[in-house]
C-alpha cells in the first residue's frame, strides 16, 4: 500500500487489463496469472489522471486518497 493512496482492483477482462496497462502512465497494473493487479511499489506514482477510472468498468478500480477522506471510483465511461 501506498502512502498518499491505496489503489484496488476487482476482476476485469482481460482485454480491460491489457488497455488499462498501456493506458497508466506510471505503472501502477500488471497482470498476474491472466488478472490485473496493483504493483504497490508503484501506488505512490499515480498522478491521478483518472484514465483508468474512465476505462474499468463501473466500480472496478477505487483509487483512495489517504491524506484526505476521499475515494476516487472506475466509472467505465469508455467501456
């Protein structure tokens, strides 16, 4: 877990995880055994671009801000 923030993943396809790969532009995904999954090394990194939350499917991917009571969630507007 990151210091500022604590990204999570629920299931997603496949082809979402490989998207969601190219599309972050720190690497904070990597697939694992055929799943997506947060490398937590790399948490801190997120800029916040919110790519991701555009591309996962509605509540996918919750990314929270743990300096500050708020949780940023996928809202799949280009599934």
């Amino acid at each position: 877990m990151g210091v500022f923030i604590e990204v999570t993943v629920e299931k997603v396809a496949s082809e979402v995880g490989q998207q969601l790969l190219q599309l972050c532009p720190v690497n904070i995904f990597k697939l694992e055994d055929g799943q997506l999954v947060v490398v937590p090394e790399n948490e801190d990194e997120c800029t916040l671009c919110e790519l991701c939350l555009d591309a996962a499917p509605p509540n996918a991917i919750r990314i929270k801000k743990l300096y500050k009571d708020e949780t940023l969630v996928s809202r799949g507007k280009n599934v």
